[in-house]
C-alpha cells in the first residue's frame, strides 16, 4: 500500500504522525513482540475468570442492561458473536475510507496494550487488515460517544469475524469473507471478553480529531495567507502587526499569527507604496486588523485540542479492563466527553476563522471599501458581474458553518434502558467538524482567488514574495482579470491547492 516505513504499534503510544501516515497515507503496522506477550499473559487471567461459577461482566455476562444475567460457558461464543452483529446497527452513508482506518488502528493499539483481554491473534488480524487496505464499511449514524463508538467499532469487529462488506485494496465492495480469504486472514471466532473489547472504545472520534487537528495547522497558516493578501491588496497596514503591540497582550497563537501577516508582507512593494507618514490609515476595519487575534484563537484552540489527543492516545479505553495487579474492573473511560468538547471548541473556532475570511472577500469586492477597485473586481463593470456569486458561496458557506458551531456535546440523550442514560454524542461532533473544515478550505480559497485578482489589479505595483508566489500558484490553475467566465472550475481548483496543503508550503518556501 504505501513505501512508508512501518508505525510500531505496542512499544509506546501511537503520536499524532503516526495515525496520519498509516490511516491516510496507507504505511503499515507492525506489533511490537513484548506487546504480544502482554496480550498473551493478560488473556490467561480472563480464561482464569472465564473457569470461575462466579460471574465476572464481560466473560460471562451479558451486557449494558443485561450486565447481571449470567451466561453459560456453552453459550458464551454465541454471545461474543451477537454482541458484535446487534451492535453492527450503523445506517446511512459509508464513512471515508480514514475514518474507518483510525477507528481500525487505534482499537488496535489498545488492544496491543495487554489490559483487554483478547488473545494475541485477535491483535494481529486487526494488523493483517490494516495492512492489507481492508476497510470495513461504516455507517455515519449509530454513535452515541458512550460506550465509545461502539457501532462503528462493532462494523470492525463484524469484518474481522468475515461477515458484512468492505472495501478491499483498490477500493472494490466485496463480502469481508472474500476478502479475507484473498490475503490469506483466517476469519476470527470470539471468545470470552473480546466481543466488548473490539467495540468499546473512543476510537472514532479520536481519530477524527486527530485528522482535523493535522488539517487544521495547514489551514492556519492558510488563513493568514489569504489574509495577508487581503490586507495587501486592499492597501491596508501592518502596522498594527508589531512585535511590541502584540507583547502588550501575550496570547500564544496570536502572536504566532502577527509573526506570519508581518512576513508575508514586510517586503510587499505594495506595503511600503503607502506606508509613509502621510498615509493616516492606521484603524483598517476589524476584519483586517485584528486577523492575529482571530486566527490565533483557533490556533490556541487547536493546541488546548491537541493536549487532549496527545492523552486519549496515550489511554487504553475499554469496560472492563484488566489492571496490572490482574483485576477485572469496570469503569467510565469509554466516555467520549473529553474528546467531544474539544471536537466541538474546534467547530467553533472554525466557523469564526471562516466567518472573519469571508468579510474580507466581501471588502475587496465593494468599491466603497475596497480603495479604488472595480466593483466585484469585474473587467466591464456592468456587463461583468467579476467575483459577486463567489462571495455568495463564501457565505453560504458560512452560514452552515455557524450552524455546525452549535455543540453535539451537550445533546445527551439516554440509551440502553437508561443503563447508558448520559452519553457524549462525540461520534456526531467528529463528523460535522470533517464537514466544517471541508469548509473552511473552500472559504479561504475563494478569499485567496480573489486576493489574487486584486493583486492583479493593482500593477504596475508589484505584491510581495509571499503572496506573489501564491498568487502565481493560482494562476497556474485559474485565469487572471479579464471578461466572466465560467467561475465554479476555478473555484474548485484553488480549493483543491488549499486543501492539499501547496498554498502554505508555497508560502513558507517564499517567506525569509
């Protein structure tokens, strides 16, 4: 799948890198030997309690509400197999093939971790589909967040047993029996305790912020990009960008935003063709002048969210777990509330870097505002209607991202015969953040296509390393000035260089 060098799982917890490279990227995995000797040891004190007439949950219970019938020893793998195809009750549409590979990756790590009870193969079939590009298809809905993912997680499981769909290496819909059978995966029968520890867990929504969070740090800098070429083109100040200004109010991400505006435009000819002491202009309007302290709250946001990634990675999250000194032991960690809030902190701040990029796309487009611009910067004002509708889309855009805003972390509903009776809703949180950040990249690329027009049209001036170099980016995919033309083409191209990151590598490459 990839030439990426394999990510060990079991020695350490799993970094931030090492989700992206193998869930998006296709590197491999590879368990570590003494991982597989913790599984070995833990699963021994599970056959241990699975031998005892007294009942332990999870080896010879049934579950959730059920938690206090006892369960026959000679009924016990049907359980683990109901438990896995009740639990696989996802509906709607597939989940992206990343998605489903973190949920598959990070299950796997905590069942590397020894403290669950499962046999060593069980860890290494989920391996051996990782590794060859099997992903199970889930379903958007069915998530609550608490007992973890445990829908999703059970579409895992329900592949690794081969029974349902997946999506083989080149992407094909075939049955997992099939599928397994080519990659020579013998299909898994459960035994005691496994069935609850191949679906309780925080996987889902874990992996999903860990992807937004990799985004999000690309998309940043993008935004102050884009913003610089607002401010340039729009022959604005950064003035108000200086060092000694932004120490007066210490705010980490504002002042790491405020280092990047005045690089991009410290040496913007434009700049400097105003800059003396008989331009007053020092009060731009907010959406120019408080850029830093904007976007360096998404960015002050994004580490606050990170701090939390970093520790449910390092968490082994399931119900029961097996302690160290070898009891079995119930617990809330299954959860979702800590990675919920942070999925939602994040849709918040998404929607206000959006909401601030689209009023600057709108100021470049209104004469009134703009400092001696054409109206919607149009070729033949009157025919040509220049970027209007972009500007329509920007808020369109924006609008569904305010309402995305609004937190699936405080929705609890109950669950389970109100067994399960306050749950985080952090699934549903993770996926309208993907749908916020698919956003956010389509807002700052039409604030970057129509930084680059203003650009233009502001020659014989000249723009500054920076923002020239994206600009000339842009115009390797999209027209410059000139009579309307079919508009939505260039649209999607510049969506496509910001989400690929080329806008914020070009723009580092060009700033000193």
């Amino acid at each position: 799948m990839s030439d990426l060098p394999a990510v060990l799982v079991g020695a350490a917890p799993l970094s931030a890198a090492d989700v992206v490279a193998v869930v998006r990227h296709g590197a491999p995995v590879a368990i570590a030997p003494e991982a597989l000797d913790r599984v070995a040891a833990t699963r021994s004190v599970i056959d241990g309690l699975a031998a005892d007439p007294n009942p332990h949950y999870g080896v010879s219970t049934g579950f959730g509400a059920l938690a206090t019938t006892f369960i026959a020893p000679d009924r016990r793998r049907q359980l683990q197999a109901s438990l896995i195809r009740s639990h696989a009750a996802g509906t709607g549409a597939e989940v992206e093939r990343e998605v489903v590979r973190g949920l598959q990756l990070l299950r796997l790590q905590t069942l590397a971790s020894g403290r669950t009870g499962v046999r060593p193969i069980v860890v290494e079939t989920y391996a051996a589909l990782l590794n060859a590009g099997i992903t199970p298809i889930v379903r958007e809905y069915g998530s609550l967040g608490c007992s973890g993912d445990l829908a999703p997680l059970a579409h895992i499981a329900l592949a690794t047993m081969g029974e349902g769909d997946v999506r083989d290496a080149t992407g094909a819909l075939v049955p997992a029996s099939d599928a397994l059978a080519a990659v020579g995966v013998e299909p898994l029968t459960l035994v005691e305790k496994e069935g609850l520890a191949l679906i309780n867990g925080t996987d889902g929504m874990l992996g999903m912020l860990v992807l937004a969070l990799h985004d999000l740090e690309e998309l940043l800098l993008t935004a102050d990009i884009a913003a610089a070429m607002s401010i340039e083109s729009q022959l604005g100040t950064d003035a108000v960008f200086a060092a000694d200004l932004m120490a007066l109010r210490p705010q980490v991400g504002q002042a790491e935003s405020a280092a990047n505006l005045r690089s991009f435009l410290g040496d913007s000819p434009i700049v400097h063709s105003h800059k003396g002491p008989e331009d007053g202009r020092v009060q731009d309007a907010y959406s120019l002048r408080c850029t830093p302290q904007v976007h360096g709250t998404a960015r002050d946001t994004a580490g606050y969210a990170a701090t939390i990634a970093g520790r449910e990675l390092a968490s082994v999250i399931d119900n029961p777990v097996i302690t160290l000194d070898g009891r079995i032991e119930s617990n809330g960690n299954f959860h979702g509330a800590p990675v919920a809030a942070v999925l939602d902190f994040l849709a918040i701040s998404v929607a206000d870097v959006a909401s601030v990029s689209e009023r600057r796309t709108d100021r470049a487009l209104d004469p009134a505002r703009n400092h001696g611009l054409p109206p919607f910067l149009a070729h033949e004002v009157g025919v040509d209607s220049g970027l209007m509708i972009a500007q329509y889309a920007a808020a369109g855009i924006v609008s569904e991202l305010k309402r995305l805003a609004v937190p699936a972390s405080v929705d609890s509903i109950p669950s389970s015969a109100m067994q399960e009776d306050h749950v985080s809703m952090g699934w549903a949180a993770g996926r309208k953040l993907r749908r916020a950040i698919d956003g956010l990249g389509r807002v700052l690329a039409i604030e970057i296509l129509t930084g680059a027009r203003a650009l233009d049209l502001r020659a014989p001036l000249q723009a500054g390393p920076a923002t020239g170099a994206v600009r000339d980016l842009v115009r390797t995919v999209a027209g410059g000035p000139g009579p309307d033309r079919f508009l939505s083409p260039d649209m999607e191209a510049v969506t496509a260089l910001v989400q690929s990151g080329a806008v914020a590598r070009i723009a580092k490459e060009h700033t000193s």
